[in-house]
C-alpha cells in the first residue's frame, strides 16, 4: 500500500503587515494566562527577595 502524501495550499489575501500583526495579537491572546502568570511570580519573588537594610 502506498503512503498518501497531503497537500495544503492556504489563499492569504491579506498583506504580510497585516497577517503578521493578526498573528501577533492572537498569540498575545493565546498566552495571556501564562504571561499574567509569569509576570505574577516576578513581582512576588521581587518582593520577597528585596531586603532593606534597617
């Protein structure tokens, strides 16, 4: 039996611009949960690890 190989051809009418930042926006949004995250972790480890000298 011969492997059948699948072709796709995707009809992009937008200019590069413009699919570049519909790709930017919907990998922001994508990744919102984990940025929130990260950036949530980088404050509270900021802020536990800073010491003032008294």
């Amino acid at each position: 039996m011969s492997k059948v190989t699948l072709k796709y051809k995707f009809n992009n009418p937008n200019s590069v611009e413009d699919t570049a930042e519909i790709l930017l926006k919907l990998f922001i949004e994508a990744n919102k949960p984990k940025v929130e995250e990260a950036i949530k972790n980088a404050v509270d480890n900021s802020t536990n690890t800073t010491s003032h000298p008294a």
